[in-house]
C-alpha cells in the first residue's frame, strides 16, 4: 500500500465521512479519537454535514468518537446530540 503526502489544505478527495465509517469499530481507543477528532476539525466547516452524520450513527458510534467530534459545537446542539 503507498500512503500520499498531504500537503496543508489539500484534502481533495477525501471523505472524512468514509475514513469515520471504517474506523468506527476499531478497538484502540487512539484511533477512536483520531477520527472523533477528524470530525471535530470537520464540523468547524461543515457543521451541518457532521451533525447528520452523528444523527445517523449515534446508536454504533463509540462514545469516545462520538464526544471528540461535539468539542466545537455550540452549547444547545451539543446537549441535543448528547440526548439521542
């Protein structure tokens, strides 16, 4: 397998949603929060994209996941998704 460099804001053609979707039953708990973490830097530009996202996975996400990627939503949002 040949990994790519990433160049800083070059992330064309890649799908967090995807990487999220086949890490999410990882056991290692550092990998849980890579991607919760991904997401978390997702939402501060598309919020509204990873608050379906969450809707949608709320039930299989691991809460480590699931908490890292709600750290920049505002508070009302948070409380709401923290709910489901």
């Amino acid at each position: 397998m040949k990994l790519e460099m990433c160049n800083i804001n070059d992330y064309d053609g890649i799908d967090p949603f995807i990487i999220s979707d086949r890490l999410m039953n990882d056991e290692h708990e550092l990998v849980l929060k890579g991607y919760g973490w991904m997401l978390k830097s997702v939402s501060q530009i598309d919020q509204p994209s990873v608050e379906q996202y969450l809707i949608k996975n709320h039930a299989v996400m691991p809460r480590v996941a699931y908490r890292y990627a709600l750290e920049k939503f505002d508070k009302d949002t948070r409380k709401k998704l923290m709910a489901l």
